[in-house]
C-alpha cells in the first residue's frame, strides 16, 4: 500500500510538472528565442513578450561587431497606426533600443532590424513580437498564488489517479484540490490580477480573459465533485472528471485570450 501510495504521488507531481513547464513555455508571453547570421556572425536573441513595472521596455541585442547597427520598429497593438522607427543605441557590445511604456494590458508589436555595410536582417522575418505591459505584483502575493496553483494541480492529478488505479474516491484529496484553487486560484488570482491589470476579474461572465475563466471553471467542477462525496454518494466519475477539466486547463498555454487593453475606448474617454 505504502508503495502504491508513493507511486501515485510521483506520477502525480510529473504529470503537474510537465502540465507546468508546457503551459509556460506554449504561452504567449514566453520569450522569442533564435539567432540570425549577418556579417559572418552568429547573432542570438532573446526577446521578452512581458513587461512588469512603469519603465519603459529596453530591447537587447547582443552584437560584438561594431559595424553592425540596429533599428527598432514598433506600434500599439492592435491599432491601426504607423510603425515608428528606434535606432538602436550600442553600449560596448550591446544594442540597446526603448519600447514606451503602456498602460497594464497595453500592447506594442515590434520587430528587430540588424544592418551593416551590405546587409539588413529582421531578427523574425515578417513576423512582430507582441510585448504585453503589466503592472509590478509584490512578491508577497506572487509566492503564494505560484505556490498553491500548483499544489491544486498536484492534489487534483492525485485525487484522480486514485480513482484510475483503485476505482475508489477519496474525500480528502478532493477537499484539499477545491481548498487549493479556491485559495491559489481564485483569491490570490484576482488579487494578482488587480496588481498587473488593474481588474479584480476579467473572465466570465465580465469579460473575455481565459486565464480567469479556466480557472473558474476547473473550481466549479471541484465544487460538484465535493458535494458528491458530502452526501455520501460515489463521486468517482465526478472526481475523475474534474481531475480530467483542471489538466486541460493546466494544459492551455498561460495568458492565451488575456487581459488587452482596448486603445480605441480609452480615446473615446479621453
């Protein structure tokens, strides 16, 4: 029993880690990684699609090649505006180029352009990167929304391996996934939403950001799943299948349809 019991807490947490690791790195805020040749030299980049704080946005290019130069070209987005043009300032071997900052949930799109004597390369082709503003969220609610996020996704992989492997339910682990969503989910959520958006909550059924409302919805089906077992009926396939929701929900990559700011309303205020 021993064994088993530590079996399942294993697969559990690799399943949770892996749910993690492939949600933050699937996101639209994870960095656009690659290198370009120009020159005879090998460039890598790294360009960051999240900003915390009121700074503006300083874009980093690694470039040891002094002849080599640099433009960045960049507009709201989704606006319907002009691109406006940066050139890159070098500092030793470093390019650096200002991205204005926005207000929590603005949007910039922008591209990288690297140039020498005979040469001109985009950093990402045609594509631009989008670069979402937040607000700075302290670190004393940071940690504990991290924290219990993730131990609701473990509890709740448990909870559901438990009625795979022994086709039984078990009452605990279920109140320790909804206790852990509701507290890591939900409150500390919204708290960290207000921090960087500016909003205590921007999912159904007030607005349209997924992070908000899968989270809402992975806890609804904990809520079923707990009222099952309270009344002492066999909550199995509520169990299983609200392990099942809050893994596809872990599974959509972090930020996806999040938090944007309308620039054509807040005209329309000013």
């Amino acid at each position: 029993m021993l064994k088993n019991n530590l079996f399942l807490w294993v697969l559990a947490t690799l399943i949770t880690l892996i749910s993690v690791v492939y949600q933050r790195v699937t996101g639209p805020t994870y960095p656009v990684k690659g290198s370009v040749e120009i020159e005879q030299s090998s460039i890598a980049f790294k360009l960051h699609r999240s900003h915390s704080g009121n700074q503006d946005h300083c874009v980093k290019i690694v470039a040891s090649d002094s002849k080599i130069q640099g433009k960045l070209l960049w507009k709201r987005y989704p606006v319907a505006e002009e691109w406006k043009e940066v050139n890159m300032t070098r500092e030793g071997d470093t390019l650096l180029g200002m991205l204005p900052n926005q207000p929590p949930a603005g949007k910039v799109e922008y591209r990288v352009v690297l140039s020498s004597c005979c040469q001109k390369v985009s950093l990402t082709g045609n594509n631009s990167v989008i670069l979402r503003f937040k607000g700075d969220v302290p670190f004393l609610y940071l940690l504990p929304h991290i924290v219990l996020i993730f131990a609701g996704m473990l509890f709740s992989m448990r909870a559901g391996l438990e009625v795979l492997s022994r086709n039984q339910s078990n009452k605990m682990l279920s109140l320790y996934s909804l206790f852990f969503i509701l507290v890591g989910g939900i409150a500390f959520g919204v708290i960290i939403q207000y921090y960087a958006f500016g909003a205590f909550w921007t999912g159904f059924p007030v607005g349209k950001d997924l992070t908000d409302t899968k989270t809402l919805v992975a806890f609804i089906f904990w809520v079923l799943a707990v009222v099952q077992t309270r009344k002492g009926k066999d909550a199995r396939w509520w169990i299983l299948a609200a392990s099942i929701v809050t893994l596809v929900v872990y599974l959509i990559p972090h930020s996806v349809l999040g938090s944007e700011l309308d620039y054509t309303a807040q005209q329309a205020i000013k």
